[in-house]
C-alpha cells in the first residue's frame, strides 16, 4: 500500500541512499507570490541525483515558513527558485530576512530563474548579490553548469561549516 506522502515531492526519499546526516540538506523554495511548482520538482531530482538531501517547500512560501524550517533543518544552502518574474523584489526581501537571522545568517542563499518582468535588458544580479545573496542564476548557456558547480561545493561539507560562494552566474534553466 502506498501512503499519500509517496506522491508528495517534498518527502520523496533521496535516490542516492544512504544515511541523511552525512549529505548536505538543501532547503529548496520559491518566493511568496510564485505559485510555480515544476522548477522545484525539477530541482530536487537534480540536487538528490547530485547526492543532496532536499527539503522542498513548494510554492507560495511565506517569509516566515522560510524561516522557521531553515532554522528547524540547518541547511547547507538555501535554494531560492522562481518563474514569476517577481523573483527579484521578493529574492530581496527574503534574503534580507536570512541574512537577518543569527541562525541562518551564514547559510549559503542562491536565487535563479527568472528574477523580473523587463526580459533580458535588465540584470539584477548585481543588486541581489549586494543583499546578501551567495550566487544569482539568471538565464543563460551556462546555467546548469554553474549550478551544478555550486552544487558540487556542498557535497562532502558538514551542515553549517560551509564557506559562502560570493559569484555571479548567468544561467538558463530556472532555478
């Protein structure tokens, strides 16, 4: 018999096995006003097939559940994903929050996808890493590398020892 959680993305087991506390916790959200879900399936199969276990909060996150389940699971990193285009007023805000927060404020917090309404003239890169954030994923040819790359950092570091990863990447699939 299958229990009704099986189908929740959020509880899914890690294909990779093995025991939780020896791989890096990655918190994987979108903002307030994002109601996607398909760019956070798509990265948590991606982060548990680079060996990561990922607490999916799924769409519509308030600022405050954010917080309280980052301070609950200690991330390794904090996966900010949105395809609104409201990513960039409401990455602000959030990061703002963490960076606030003694307990998170030295969590890794990357934000991707596609952070604004004006299409490609505008880069908001710049602005969201001066807020606090580690790494801005926006669209572009190297995306999914430089993802995997930060990605990559993360495996085989104890939760909380993680030094932040302060660059900027251009990337094209949502994050």
């Amino acid at each position: 018999m299958t229990d009704a959680l099986d189908n929740d993305p959020g509880t899914r087991p890690a294909p990779t096995g093995g025991d939780d506390r020896r791989r890096p916790t990655v918190v994987v959200t979108t903002v307030a006003s994002d109601s996607h879900t398909w760019n956070l399936v798509f990265l948590q199969l991606l982060l548990e097939e680079l060996g990561c276990h990922v607490v999916n909060l799924g769409p519509c996150v308030p600022d405050e559940l954010l917080l309280e389940r980052c301070r609950e699971a200690r991330p390794a990193a904090v996966v900010v994903s949105t395809v609104n285009g409201h990513g960039h007023q409401d990455g602000l805000r959030v990061v703002r929050r963490l960076r606030a927060d003694d307990l998170l404020a030295a969590t890794p917090v990357v934000i991707g996808g596609k952070l604004g309404v004006d299409g490609d003239s505008t880069s908001h890169a710049a602005e969201l890493m001066a807020a606090g954030f580690d790494a801005v994923f926006e669209d572009g040819a190297e995306t999914l590398t430089a993802f995997r790359r930060f990605v990559g950092a993360l495996e085989g570091t104890s939760q909380g020892a993680l030094e932040p990863h302060h660059t900027e990447h251009t990337i094209g699939v949502p994050v």
